[in-house]
C-alpha cells in the first residue's frame, strides 16, 4: 500500500512539474525583418521627459541598448571593463549616421534597489551618458523585443524593421582587445545603406530581472 502511495505521488508531482513548465509564457526574440513593436509607447526618460522610440529615432533608425545600473556586465567589476563605457562612443557613431539611440532599463525586480528611477538618474549622470535613458515599467518594452539580458543590442531602419540584434562587440574585458566591433560595423553599413555582414550575434550579460 505504501508502495503504490509513493508511486502516484511521484506521479502526481512530475505532471504537476511538467505542467508548470509548459504553460509558463514564453518570450519570442524579435527576429531579423519583422517590424518592431511599441515604437510609439511612452517611457520616462532620466530627464524627466516621456519618449518613445518614434521620437528619439534619426533618419536611418534607432539603436536600442536593454542596459541597467547593476550587472557587471554593464558597469564592470576588478575583471572586466565591462560595456558602458562604450556606450558614448556608440552615440557618437548613431549621430554620425543619422540613428538616434536609447538605453532602456527593463530591471523591474529590482527598482527598490540598484535599478530604481532615481538610481536611473544619478548612475546616467555619473556615467555621462550621452543617450536617452528610459525606464521600461513592467519590463514591456523587452518582452516585446524578447530582450534577454544586458546589455541586450537591437538596431532598426528607418521603417523600425530589425536588422541587427545581439552584442556591441566580442570582447567586454577590454575595449582594447576587441577585435569585432559588431554594432559599430552595423550602424556605419546601415549609415551608407549597404547590408550588415553580420546581423546576428550571441548576446551575453545578466537576465533582465522580472517580476
């Protein structure tokens, strides 16, 4: 009797377990040509001011960097540089080709600690980030882009169609060791209306933290 009991126990439980993980929403990355959503929803920026994609997009597109005030693979740690401080350069290079960009932070568990709005402000300020700053209340903006981690690099035309996604470069232990610099080559290709060479890489940093 007490064997039969365990047995539909453990049966009961691996449906239960299974059951849970197929029916947990699953988050779709925004694939190469498709049109991206939510270009006109509002996001308060660091400034105060509330933008969207449409209004803070150039001639040639919109760069769109998932960052945060947090991960190490941002801000960097006694290992790595990390890729903030690339950021700057990043807009320089967007301005040059008529692309606008935005570092949006989708960290909603945790805007009681390290990624409020407030902490938004003063870490923009520090950093003397160049870009708009917004925040993605609900993280809405990357479920939509299917953003996964930061930084997290999306880069759309003129029509807001995807035409690059993935990682500023191969290398965020040194800006000096870098030997791919796949934004940098996306954007300028896209500033002179050629075709990326590259338009996907493997993105890698930090999970954005949901709720």
């Amino acid at each position: 009797m007490k064997n039969i009991f365990l047995k539909t126990f453990a049966i009961i439980a691996t449906v239960s377990l299974i059951f849970s993980f197929t029916t947990l929403p699953k988050i779709q990355s925004l694939k190469i040509g498709k049109k991206a959503p939510m270009t006109s929803h509002k996001m308060k920026d660091v400034s105060g001011l509330d933008l969207s994609l449409e209004d803070l997009a150039f001639e040639n597109g919109v760069l769109v960097v998932f960052s945060c005030n947090s991960c190490p693979f941002v801000v960097g740690n006694k290992e790595m540089e990390g890729w903030q401080g690339r950021y700057n350069d990043l807009h320089e290079i967007c301005k040059l080709n008529k692309i606008g960009m935005v570092l949006v932070n989708s960290n909603e568990a945790k805007r009681n600690s390290a990624d409020s709005y407030t902490d938004m402000q003063k870490h923009s300020k520090e950093e003397k980030y160049n870009s708009a700053y917004v925040i993605d209340k609900n993280s809405e903006l990357a479920d939509a882009f299917g953003a996964s981690t930061t930084p997290h690099v999306f880069l759309l035309d003129s029509e807001f169609k995807l035409i690059y996604k993935g990682a500023i470069d191969d290398n965020v232990k040194s800006k000096s060791s870098v030997k791919s610099n796949w934004v940098k080559d996306a954007v300028i290709s896209t500033g002179k209306n050629e075709p990326i060479s590259l338009a996907e890489t493997r993105n890698s940093g930090c999970s954005i933290k949901r709720l």
